[in-house]
C-alpha cells in the first residue's frame, strides 16, 4: 500500500462518528533510543477525549464485560472481611470499629466449642456511670441468648427504675413477676438455712454461707477459728434437731450457739477450751441476733414460695435494700447458693448469671463463695457475668482478684480515671497503647477482650427494640419532658 493510500485511510478514521473506532496507531520507536528501550509515552493508546459528551458515552475506552460472581467469591477484594476478629457462633455483640465486621460470641458457647475458645464461661464488664455497660449487658447476657436454645437467666439486679429493679420490666415481658426483695419485711424471705442450699453444697457448703454472712454483718470481719468451730457445731447440732418434719431457719440455729453441754465432740476437752468455745458461740449469736433484727422479713422464716427459676428470665430484685449495709450482699450469697443447690436438681440448662454491682460479689468476703463453688458452677452450665465501675479497689492477693483474672471475656467501657484505664490494661494484659484508648471510649463503645485473642475495638449496636426495652434513663427523659 502507498503512503498516500495510508494518509488517505488515516483521515478516515477523524470523521466524527467512525472517530470512536479507530484502532491505535503504531509508532515507531526513536532512531535515539535503544532498540531494547520502550518508552511509554510512546506506546499506542486511545485518544484523549476533552468533550463531556464522549466521555459520557463511554469513548475513553471499550466497555469490559465484568464476569459473573458472588459475594463470598468478591470478598476476596476485602481482606477485612475474610478474617474478622471473631467467628459467627454465638450471638452478634458488635461491630468492629476497624474492619466494620460483625463480632459474634456467647462465652457458654465459646466454652463448649470444640477445641475450646475460652477456659472459663465467666465475664467481667467495666466501665464508668453512663458509658454503656448496662445496655450492653441485657442485650448482649440477657435478651439475646435467652433466644437460644436450653438457655436461661438470673439477674441480681441492683440499679433502682420508678422504685423498682431495672429488669423489672423485661421479666415481666416473658411472663413472670421479678422476686422483690425489702427491708422492711413486706417483700420476699430468703432462708438461710433453706434445704435446697444443703443439697446442692453439702453441709460444709451451708457452713461455709454461715460463715460469710456473719462476716459480712460484722463489715466483714474475719471470724477467729473457735467462732469457726462453735458455728459448725451449732449448724450440725441444729439439723440433726430439726429433721425432716420441716425446714430449719436462722432462728433455729441461735439456742445452739455455744450451747455444748451434749455434744460428745468436746467432752473430752478441758474446761477452759470448752468455756472459749462457749464464749465464742456466743459472740457469733449476738452477730446474728443482730442481723435479725435489722432484717428480720428478710431472713427470718422460710424461703417464700415465689422464689423460682421456673421462667428463662428470674430476676432478684434488690434495688430497694440500702448501699450502706449487708443486706445486698448477704441476699446476693444466699441467692447464688440456692440458686446452685436447684440447678443441681435441674440439669440439661445453660444459665447466665447477672450480678449488677457484681462488686458485693467479688470485692468482699462473698468472693470466697465463688471462688469455692467456680468447679461446681461450670459442671452446671453456669456463666457468672460481674458488672462493675472499676476494678481497682479490689485486693491484688483477694479471692475476687483471682477471679477476675480467671474471667476469659472481658468487656471494658470508658475509664475516665487514668490509674483505672491502666488498671485495666495490665490486669487483662492488653497493649499498652490500649489503656489511652481506654479513656476516651464514647458512648456505647467498648474494648472486648477473650481468650487468648487480641482486643478489639467494638461499637454496641441496638436494634429500635432492644433500645426501648435496654433503657436505663427513663426516669432522667421523664424529667425533661415536664
């Protein structure tokens, strides 16, 4: 072909309409380059087009013909979504504030998962007034595996809404009254001595609530070894003198403290032995007189027949007893003994236990019952979920120490106090970049720690639903509408 019949068929392709389907020109390469040098701005190409209109028509280049996927097959083009921070068993609990994916986990599952995710079901949650721990814990511990299969709850709750505990509400949702608890006699009795604690921890169990309750009415004031042994008789003494026509209480055992004339263990002692284990049981008996006295409706009697776990949601609604006293963790150590003592008759449950102000729990003497019963409560299917302020106040060599350092999920809102962030930071062994993170947590953030996984940064989601039921500052809106 000649050069001209080549000019000729160039300008062929400038018309407007056939413009578009020109094919790329060749260039030939520089006589002063080398011959094994290419330059990319002299390689052929299509030709700029400065007018919106071809551009919108698609003249920059031909359109490619995509080929046909799926969305799990395209997750490939997001590595965030390939590896989120944790798996989907269980039930949603976040997002990822990182990778925006979903973070799923339920720690009775992650406990029963094959291998294990965690060694132990029990969960700390963290965080200062009005950070969020509250809603996270009756969504994420409450509302949510209640949806599961063989799953039920039990919550001492403590947070006081329109004179009333805050669950209040959501258990009667599912159908049941919560069990009210006064000072002043007209609510639920919970005894003592009641014989469903006796089956499920044995005799050494039930001395060993005795024990913690006179402490605690003592503000918590260790008993010395013969008040020890003066209770053990007196509780031993007291069941063998009641039998099986009904069920002892507190009263029952009072008489019996340091009364040792016929009991043939201490026969054989010296008459001063035996007169320092008299006084002592009678110290222990003006600490329970004491404390029947002041919650005489409370302790004295039998255990009220609304005391149940008939429903998937029971609440102990302590919200009415005073702060400055021991009723709440007393009701808090007896409930979770009997609580035990019941499960034991009714296998086949998974529980979530929900301690709000889980502080009377593990930050004093009642830690110890815990602590003794950790064996028992996971042979039971029980999760013990503790919702605290903070942590820091607890004694580093404490029983309720070692609890929470056994806890494989952790849930920390805001700590505005720096020692608490750092508290918390080397307690559960997180980065040390974390503890500043920590302190300014917003609303409805957390860090969520299990296992042996990293933490992760998560944003609490709530349906419009959960919301409503979850809200704890009904009072304060209503107070603003006026």
């Amino acid at each position: 072909m000649t050069d001209q019949n080549i000019t000729t068929r160039l300008r062929l392709w400038d018309a407007p309409v056939l413009r578009a389907f020109a094919p790329p020109v060749e260039t030939p390469i520089s006589q002063t380059g080398s011959a094994a040098e290419i330059t990319p701005w002299g390689q052929p190409g299509t030709r700029l087009r400065s007018k919106p209109g071809a551009a919108r028509r698609g003249r920059y280049a031909p359109a490619i013909q995509g080929a046909p996927s799926t969305t799990r097959q395209a997750e490939i083009l997001n590595t965030a979504l390939i590896g989120p921070p944790t798996g989907t068993t269980g039930v949603v609990a976040g997002r990822d504030v990182l990778s925006r994916t979903s973070i799923s986990h339920d720690p009775i599952t992650a406990y029963n998962s094959t291998p294990r995710e965690v060694s132990s079901p029990n969960v700390i949650i963290l965080g200062d007034v009005g950070a969020g721990k509250s809603t996270h814990t009756k969504a994420n511990h409450v509302l949510r595996p209640l949806l599961l299969k063989g799953r039920r709850c039990v919550v001492f709750d403590k947070k006081d809404q329109a004179g009333e505990g805050e669950y209040s509400g959501v258990v009667r949702r599912y159908g049941y009254e919560p069990i009210r608890f006064s000072p002043d006699g007209t609510g639920t009795t919970l005894n003592l001595l009641d014989p469903t604690i006796l089956e499920g921890t044995g005799l050494q169990g039930q001395a060993r609530l005795l024990n913690i309750v006179t402490r605690l009415a003592r503000g918590d004031q260790q008993l010395d070894a013969w008040e020890e042994e003066a209770l053990r008789a007196a509780l031993r003494m007291t069941v063998d003198n009641v039998g099986d026509h009904r069920a002892p209480v507190l009263a029952d055992i009072l008489p019996n403290l340091g009364d040792l004339a016929d009991d043939p263990d201490y026969r054989t002692l010296s008459v001063s032995a035996r007169d320092d284990l008299h006084k002592a049981g009678l110290s222990v008996r003006w600490t329970l007189n004491g404390l029947l006295d002041e919650y005489a409706g409370l302790l004295d009697g039998e255990t009220s027949k609304s005391v149940d776990l008939a429903g998937k949601l029971t609440s102990f609604d302590i919200s009415q007893l005073p702060d400055d006293g021991p009723a709440v963790p007393v009701v808090m150590a007896i409930g979770n003994m009997w609580m035990l003592g019941r499960l034991r008759r009714e296998r086949g449950w998974a529980t979530t236990v929900v301690y709000e102000e889980g502080w009377h729990m593990i930050g004093g003497p009642a830690a110890g019952l815990i602590k003794a019963n950790q064996k028992l409560s996971r042979g039971l299917g029980i999760s013990n979920v503790f919702v605290m302020h903070k942590g820091s106040d607890i004694p580093v060599d404490s029983p309720g120490m070692a609890i929470i350092q056994e806890a494989q999920t952790v849930c920390i809102y805001r700590q505005s106090r720096p020692e608490d962030a750092s508290w918390c930071q080397q307690t559960f062994g997180l980065a040390r970049e974390t503890a500043g993170t920590i302190e300014k947590l917003r609303d409805g953030h957390y860090i969520f720690k299990y296992g042996s996984h990293p933490e992760t940064h998560v944003q609490h989601i709530l349906s419009s639903w959960e919301a409503q039921v979850t809200n704890t500052d009904e009072a304060l809106a209503a107070a603003g509408r006026l």
